[in-house]
C-alpha cells in the first residue's frame, strides 16, 4: 500500500494559523515542547489513517449500500482512499463557506451552510488521533480483562471476545457514517443552539486544537470553533441567562471579544486538546505556562 499523509485536522483550516511566512508553530503537550516553522501539511497526519480494505469499506458503509445503484451514487468499494476523498469533498464546501465569512466578515448563514458545517463537526468527533487512540486503548483494556477472565478459569462468551478482538478503522468511519448519529447531533445542535460569529481584534490569537469539537458534546453553554486566528463560529446556548466565557451582550450575532474572552476560549479549547495545539508561537507560549499545563513543567 502506498504511503499517503491523511491529516485528521484539515490542511486548509491548519493554513488558517498560520503566520505571515506561511508557517505554523505547534505546542507538544506531553513533551512541554515546541515545533516552530512548520508547513501545515507537515503536522496533524497518520499514515493511511483513512484507508480501508474492500471488505472494512463495506462494514463502514453498510447504510448506503442499498442506496449506490444509481450512477452518481456509486460507492467503489474496492477505492481505499474512498474516505479520504469524501473527507476532501466536505472539506471543500466548508472551505467554501469559511472562505467567504473570513473575505467579507458577514457571518450570514443559509441552512444548507449550517448543516454542511455541523456534517464537519460531526465527523470531527471520530476522525481525529484523540479518537483513534481511545478506541485502541479502550479495546488494549477490554482484550487484557476478557484474557484475565480466561486465565481465572472463567468462561467468555466467544462472541463476546470476536467483537474485541478486531481493532481496525472501520469501526470509527462507521460512526462517522451512522446517519441516525448525524440526523441526532444536527437536530441537538441546531434545537439548543444559536449560530454566532467571533471577531478577535487582540494581542493574542485563537489556538487551534488537535480534538476541536470534544466540548461540544458536553452540552457546552458556549462552543468556540476558530476557523482562523482571529475569527471563529461561535455556538451559544438558547435561552440561557448568561454563558461561560462571554458576559455580556451575548445574543448579538457578532461577538466583538475582549482579551480576556479570547483567552478563556482558549484554554478551554486547549483543555480538550490531545497531543498537540497549533497557532502562533507567543500565543502558545501563553498556553504552555498555564494552570492546566503546569504538572507538565
């Protein structure tokens, strides 16, 4: 198989942090170190993160198999970078739409923009390294105890062990594919909350996190996702008497944050990271010297 970089954090986001030489600086949390100078497509990627066997293709897509008879429709099952390209193909039209607020700073959204952006999110909730890791240590723990059992003399249900035994890709581009998951995140997002804009005219910029939607699914009474250094989609909780971060005049569609407001939004958003937060140096440098980072000095 050919050896591809696959980016669980989209290129053209990363680009969106970058300085004015083009290049991103990254903060490793658990070393408490720093990678300066980097080109986005050189960060936040696996080898053939998202490749899957013809026969792992089917499992993960199994809803629609019934639904690619049509031409335009056709699922090629026997393409390994099948995901990759649909991951591209979202990517592309919320490009579209990140490009055009970030161009003329008017955070209009039709419906159609707000569900091919909550499709983004969505996914991002199981395409990410965070993600990957869990499931396999998850699975490590649950082999280990099943084994335990075993050892003891204690009888495990075979097909108890079958479904732990496989640990592959399919089972997270299942999730991502689950349209019954989708439909639930939309119908959440979009019944509790409000779309806002976030304009950040401070010293300091947005981070980005390498596990950008963890806070979301807490139920969150404000969501910051940055899709630039100074810019970011804001999603306030409907109908409540005040938000985590932002204090006042929360219910304007664009938020004109003070430093203090981008800071919170950061740390919050650097608490949910993985391995790894990206933006600029000195921003980084402010997160790195933190309270939540401190065991790591």
């Amino acid at each position: 198989m050919d050896y591809t970089k696959q980016h669980y954090i989209p290129q053209f986001l990363l680009k969106n942090f970058v300085d004015s030489d083009g290049r991103l600086s990254v903060y490793l949390i658990k070393e408490n170190g720093f990678l300066s100078n980097q080109l986005p497509r050189n960060v936040a990627h696996m080898k053939n993160m998202y490749d899957l066997s013809k026969e792992d293709l089917e499992k993960a897509l199994v809803f629609f198999k019934d639904l690619s008879s049509g031409s335009e429709n056709k699922i090629v099952y026997s393409d390994v970078k099948f995901i990759e390209k649909y991951f591209s193909r979202v990517e592309s039209s919320v490009n579209e739409i990140f490009d055009r607020i970030l161009k003329t700073d008017l955070p209009f959204l039709t419906n159609d923009e707000k569900l091919i952006i909550l499709i983004f999110l969505h996914d991002f909730a199981f395409r990410t390294k965070f993600y990957r890791d869990f499931r396999s240590t998850t699975y490590d723990k649950i082999n280990n105890l099943l084994d335990s059992y075993k050892d003891n003399g204690l009888k495990v249900r075979d097909e108890l062990v079958n479904s732990y035994q496989k640990n592959d890709n399919s089972v997270e581009l299942a999730s991502i594919f689950d349209v019954s998951s989708l439909v639930d995140f939309a119908n959440t997002v979009l019944a509790n909350y409000d779309f806002h804009y976030a304009v950040n005219e401070q010293c300091i910029s947005f981070i980005l996190s390498d596990n950008p939607t963890l806070n979301l699914h807490t139920g969150i009474k404000d969501f910051c996702f940055p899709i630039s250094s100074k810019r970011a989609i804001l999603l306030i909780k409907k109908n409540v008497n005040t938000t985590f971060i932002i204090r006042k005049q929360y219910k304007q569609l664009i938020q004109n944050l003070s430093y203090k407001d981008v800071h919170g939004y950061n740390l919050i958003n650097a608490a949910s990271s993985h391995e790894q937060i990206y933006g600029d140096k000195r921003t980084l440098k402010i997160i790195s010297h933190c309270a939540i980072f401190s065991e790591l000095e």
